[in-house]
C-alpha cells in the first residue's frame, strides 16, 4: 500500500513535515541515508542547537538570501514563517518539555544548550505521531507513476516504496560528514525542476596569503560592532555591522559569514578596525593630532592608545611597511592616509582584504543556490510542476544569516510542506473513494 507521504531526509525539514503531517492523520514514512537521523542539527550552534531567533517574525524576512530578485526569499518564505513563527516554535518545545532561553544578542537556545534535547523532542515526537523512521536508507532515483511517487532505494527496499505525496528535505551540500548528499538537488531535477547552482555560504573568507601574513599573529582576535563590506570594482555591494573574528587564513565572525553570499574570489572585504572612529578624514584628524602631541611615542603605542589591540597594531604597521619600532613624528604622510583608511567606516573606510577564496564544502555551514523558487507554490511548498511533490528546509534556493534563522526555515518550512502534504494526500484519497 502506498504511504500518504514519503519524506526523503530525515532532518530537522524532514522530521517536522512527518510530524505535521501525522499529526493531521496521514501515515507518514521517512528515510534517512545515515545510521542515525538529524546528524547536522546535533553540531547545531556547536551542539548547543541555536534553533531560532527573538523578536518578531517580520524581522526574518531580510534575514534570507536567495532567489532572482533582492527580497524575493524573504516574501517566498513568509507564508511558512508566518503559519509557523519563532514564537510557535518556542510555545511547541516548551509544550513538549524542551523550555528555550533568548540570549542577549537574540539568539534562541535549549536552556539545557543541548541540541541532543531538540532532536530527541522531534524523535519522541514522531514516535508518539506514528512516523516510521528507516535509516541506512539512502534514495536514489524517483518516478511518478499513476499519480504516485515511486521511490527507488539503495540498499534496495523490497516491496518497492510508494507515496502518494512526497517531501524532498535532503538539504544542502554543506558538510558531507553530517550526512549532506546534494542528491535532493538531482533528484529535483530528474523530475524536471530547475536547480539554482548551489554554492557554500556562512563560510569564512580566505585572504590572500600575501597581504594577510601580518595579520596571521592575531588569528583568534575578535572585534565587536565592526563595519564590514564586500567591494567588487571599486563597488559596495554589500555592507553589515557585527561581530568580525581573525583566523588563520583570513576572516570569520557574524558579520562576515554573513557576507559571504555575496563575496566572490578577487573581491576585496572592508573591515574597519577600530569600531566608532567615523569617516576616513576624521581618524586622519585624530591621527594627526596624537602624532602632533606625542611624536615620540611608537605607532603601535599610538594605536593602542586609541583602542586598537595590540596585535592588530602591529599589524597595521607592518601592512604599511614600516617596523614596530616606527616613531609616530617618522610616520609618512602616505602611510597616515592608509592607516586612517583602515580604521574608518562607511565610504572607502575600512582595512582591504583581498579575497582569495571562499571556505568550501567542509567549513561552509549553510548552502546557498537550490531549487529555484519560482517552481514552487509559496503558500503550500508545492511543486508547481509535479502535483503532489513538496519541498523543505535547505535543498530551497534560500538561505539565512547565522543566529537561528536557517534552523527556524527549516522548521517552518517543514510544518507548511507535511500539513500541505497530508491535505494533498486527504482529498486525493477522498476523490479514490467518490469515483
Ligand atoms: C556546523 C553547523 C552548525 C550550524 N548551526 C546552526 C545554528 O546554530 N542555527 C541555525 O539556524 N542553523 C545552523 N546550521 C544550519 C542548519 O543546521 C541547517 O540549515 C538545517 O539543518 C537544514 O535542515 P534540513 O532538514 O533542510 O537539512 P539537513 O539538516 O541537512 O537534513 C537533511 C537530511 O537528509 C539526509 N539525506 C541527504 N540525501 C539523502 C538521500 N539521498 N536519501 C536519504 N536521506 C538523505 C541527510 O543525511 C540529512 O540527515 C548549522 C549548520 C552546520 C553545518
């Protein structure tokens, strides 16, 4: 007999669409291709799961990438954040025994900070719901056939699995070792879906080795509220404040893995340096001043003085060529411009750090590219290409900022496509039964 509906993934998307559709009376069957399920929501928030995000559900929409237009993520994802909220997400843990706390920063976590809890909830759940879990099973290839979804297996299932809804929720690409395939994406396709290419994001910026080597002693430095933009040919074409982090090859920290949906190889990223020192000419101003009052002092010094870490003081002399022990009253008039530069924000302000590449596959948290929205009916999540086929979670041309954002699509995009779904399933039901 076939199944109401067959979820392929047995991720956060893909358990919460079985939950949802259980929940309104459909026998759903999932198949995951790991040994155990929802491997990339336990290394969530570094297993700490930071599952959404404060404040009101409007404020998500511009916190989504993807699609053609500017925007078009956020208003395709708005009937499923909407039908199903930050705020309904923290009411459903809480009711079944997982309470949430909201950090200062807005940020929603377990109070127990153990994503562990989150998925033994969604796994209690879909027992309590009658969901049958299948994992070791990995799908391999899709038909639809008299109106039901034919679903081919590896190991190969006998009797063969058959829906009479499906739910694509294979997520991205991103971290093979947590069990992502990329086979939603083909699978997509073999249906006749078109798929934007995906490619990594929320992934640190690596800088060319070069003009990075001064600042390699200040991996692990982090600054707060910095003003950060990616600039292609002389153009802003993206600019966010937040927190920035030094790693060893380059830059991480909020504020730029939020960026880096936008950042291309030979980009250059802006950071400024010392949070709050305003336009270029106004560090100049005060540069100049401090170098007229304390000319003997070193640059370095000087540059503490104003709030700059240590590190990252040294490292800006050296950018500019000159030694640590480099007096302020020696410091050319050239050399002030770039170090002003550097501090600053907003213009041309902020220190230039030439891209060399994008963290791939194993560093990028979250995968941007998918399948492309206009194919799919926003209101339902249903293909508007094959009747009875749904999407959730990641394998979606969309993608969110870090803080909770992309767990909360999945969630809300996983209840809107298992209640579309066991509707689809209901009335196709019903019309067998009337003919
Ligand atoms: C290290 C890390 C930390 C993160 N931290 C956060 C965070 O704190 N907050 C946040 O909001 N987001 C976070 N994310 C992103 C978030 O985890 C994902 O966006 C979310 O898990 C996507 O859910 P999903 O169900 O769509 O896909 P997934 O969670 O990737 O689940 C898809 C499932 O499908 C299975 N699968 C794939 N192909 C097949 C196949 N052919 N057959 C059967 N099964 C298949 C996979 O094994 C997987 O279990 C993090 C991501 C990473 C990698």
């Amino acid at each position: 007999m076939a199944w109401d509906m067959v979820v392929v993934g047995g991720g956060p998307a893909g358990l919460f669409a079985a939950i949802a559709a259980a929940e309104r009376g459909a026998r759903a069957l999932v198949l995951e291709h790991m040994s155990n399920p929802g491997r990339k929501l336990l290394a969530s928030g570094g297993g700490q799961c930071n599952l959404t995000h404060g404040g009101e559900i409007m404020d998500f929409l511009p916190h989504y990438g993807g699609g053609t237009r500017p925007g078009e993520a956020g208003r395709f994802l708005r009937p499923a954040l909407y039908a199903f909220s930050n705020s309904d997400l923290v009411t459903w843990c809480t009711r079944w025994g997982v309470p949430l706390t909201e950090d200062p920063d807005g940020r929603v976590f377990p109070i127990s900070r153990r994503a562990q809890d989150v998925l033994d909830l969604l796994l209690a759940e879909a027992r309590r719901r009658r969901v049958e879990l299948r994992t070791g099973v990995r799908v391999r290839s899709l038909r639809v056939e008299r109106s039901r979804f034919v679903v081919l297996t590896a190991p190969e299932q006998k009797p063969v699995i058959e829906g009479l809804t499906l739910v694509l929720a294979t997520g991205g690409r991103s971290y093979p070792s947590l069990g992502a395939t990329g086979d939603g994406y083909r699978l997509a396709a073999s249906l006749g879906h078109s798929v934007v290419s995906p490619r990594p994001t929320l992934a640190p910026v690596v800088v060319e080795r070069n003009a990075f080597s001064p600042f390699v002693p200040c991996a692990g430095v982090s600054l707060p509220g910095a003003a950060v933009a990616v600039v292609r040919e002389k153009r802003t074409i993206a600019e966010k404040e937040g927190g920035v982090l030094f790693t060893h090859r380059g830059l991480s920290g909020p504020a730029v893995l939020n960026l880096s949906r936008y950042v291309l190889p030979g980009d250059s990223v802006r950071v400024s340096l010392l949070a709050g020192s305003g336009s270029i000419d106004l560090a100049e101003q005060r540069l100049t001043a401090e170098i007229a009052a304390h000319g003997k002092r070193t640059v370095v010094s000087l540059l503490q003085g104003f709030g700059v870490t240590a590190c990252l003081a040294r490292a800006l002399v050296a950018a500019v060529g000159l030694g640590p022990g480099t007096k302020a009253a020696e410091l050319p008039r050239e050399a002030r411009r770039v170090l002003a530069t550097s501090l600053a924000a907003g213009g041309d302000g902020g220190h230039p750090f030439p891209v060399g590449s994008l963290g791939g596959w194993n560093e990028a948290m979250v995968t941007a590219g998918g399948v492309r929205l206009s194919e799919v009916d926003s209101k339902t999540l249903e293909s508007r290409l094959v009747p009875g086929l749904f999407f959730a979670g990641e394998i979606l041309d969309v993608d969110g900022d870090t803080g909770g954002y992309n767990l909360q699509a999945a969630f809300s995009t996983g209840r809107l496509a298992g209640t579309s779904a066991a509707g689809k399933a209901r009335s196709g039901a019903r019309r067998r039964v009337t003919r």
